[in-house]
C-alpha cells in the first residue's frame, strides 16, 4: 500500500487510514528486518468513498484526505480538484482483519462490511472547496466538527466552519485573507 496516509487510531486502538482515495481499516505486523522494512500495512477496505466525473469540460474527483474518528463515526474529508466534501461512516462493530482470528476477510465479508458502511454514511457537506484544520471530538454522543474552507468566503479569508450533528455546518468566522 504505497499511498496509504492519513493514518489515525481510535480510542479502542484501531488503525483507520485512507488509501487509493478510500477508507481503509488494518494492522502494522512487525517482521524483522527485511528489504529495509520493519513491518507490513495490512488493511481491508472498509467504505469506498472515492468519487470520479470525467466529464471533459469541468472533470475531476474527490478521494478521501483525512480520517478521524469520533465517538462511533469515521468522520472523513474527501478533496479533489475544485471539490470538496464532509461525511462520516459508522465505526465498524469489529475489526475486519484480524491476526490473531484467520487473518484477511474473505471477499464476501469484505463486500459486506463496504456495503454495510455505505448505507449508513451521512453527507455533512458536499459543497465544499478546499478543506483544513480538520478536527472532531465527540461528547455525550454529540459531535463537534471544526474545519476551515475555501467555501463561503463572501469575499473574506478562508471561512472557519462548526458542525454541531445537524444541518449544514456553520461559518462561525474568517482567516484573514491573504
């Protein structure tokens, strides 16, 4: 998995990354020392969140940039060229891959976890430009979301936004602009 990034853990240990513009879930197995490599990426794709328009006169995509998990949501950005988004996807009841239990999932189990996700993922926001700052914290099951964007400038500096777990996030103020 060459392009994996974003990497983060949730409060239970598990490893969420993002990888081929998708939300993936694995484990890090340590291996001595081998080819230079101290351990192995092992993942299986949870949510295939990726999005493609190929049309020629305004092409482009959207593939996740930043995982991060919140009470019992994967909360994720997805960028692309002159698009942006904000959804989350319900935290996996367990562990797709499992070491210690058999290892990789099969086909079926995978598709099933994807499918799974899919039908529960919420778009917070689809009608985003560039995405940063992306933070989240959840408490008593009540998210707060903060991120700074492109979008809803008014002509101001970056806009900074607040999601509280309803409706459309919030432009609660603005980066100076530059």
């Amino acid at each position: 998995m060459e392009d994996a990034t974003s990497g983060v853990f949730s409060a239970d240990g598990r490893l969420f990354f993002a990888s081929s513009g998708d939300l993936w879930e694995g484990t890090i197995e340590a291996q001595a020392d081998v080819g230079g490599r101290l351990g192995v990426l092992i993942g299986a794709r949870i949510a295939p969140l990726a999005f493609l328009n190929t049309d020629e006169a305004n092409g482009g995509g959207m593939w996740l940039s930043e995982v991060r998990p919140g009470g019992k949501w994967l909360y994720c950005t997805l960028r692309g060229h002159h698009m942006g988004a904000l959804v989350r996807t319900p935290l996996p009841p367990k562990a797709l891959y499992n070491k210690d239990g058999g290892g990789f999932p099969t086909l079926k189990a995978s598709y099933a976890a994807q499918i799974q996700s899919l039908s529960k993922t919420e778009v917070i926001s689809e009608d985003l430009e560039d995405i940063y700052g992306f933070c989240v914290t959840e408490t008593d099951g009540k998210p707060t979301v903060f991120f700074y964007a492109r979008s809803g400038e008014d002509g101001k500096g970056p806009a900074l936004m607040l999601w509280n777990g309803a409706g459309k996030p919030k432009v609660i103020g603005h980066l100076p602009k530059a």
